[in-house]
C-alpha cells in the first residue's frame, strides 16, 4: 500500500476504532476518491536520455 494512504488509513482506524462501519465507510471513500482521481487526472510515462528531445515532448503533451 501507498505510503500516503497507509498514513491517512491509520489516522482513520485510530479515530474510528471502536466503530468498525465506519472505518469500512471511510475505506471505501478514500478508495473511491483514488480511483476517481485516477481517471480524470492525466498521467504520463517520461523516459529522458542524454540525447533526447525531452523539452519537444513536454511541449506535445502541454500544446494538447
């Protein structure tokens, strides 16, 4: 797991560990949160060489 949201998972299962449902609530909207960021924010795979031509791809992916 993700070093941030094993941090946010603990600090929720600390506040919450007498209340099982709602560590399960929060779990599931925290997943759900990660997934939705997932899809609607872009990401990219960058390889950079000594050679390449890293500033014409960073300007191809901003230009649209």
């Amino acid at each position: 797991m993700n070093g941030v949201i094993w941090c946010i998972m603990e600090k929720i299962m600390v506040k919450f560990e007498a209340n099982a449902a709602e560590v399960a609530r929060l779990t599931c909207q925290l997943f759900d949160n990660a997934c939705e960021l997932v899809r609607e924010v872009p990401s990219y795979t960058l390889r950079t060489n000594l050679t390449g031509r890293f500033w014409e791809k960073i300007e191809k992916v901003l230009s649209g």
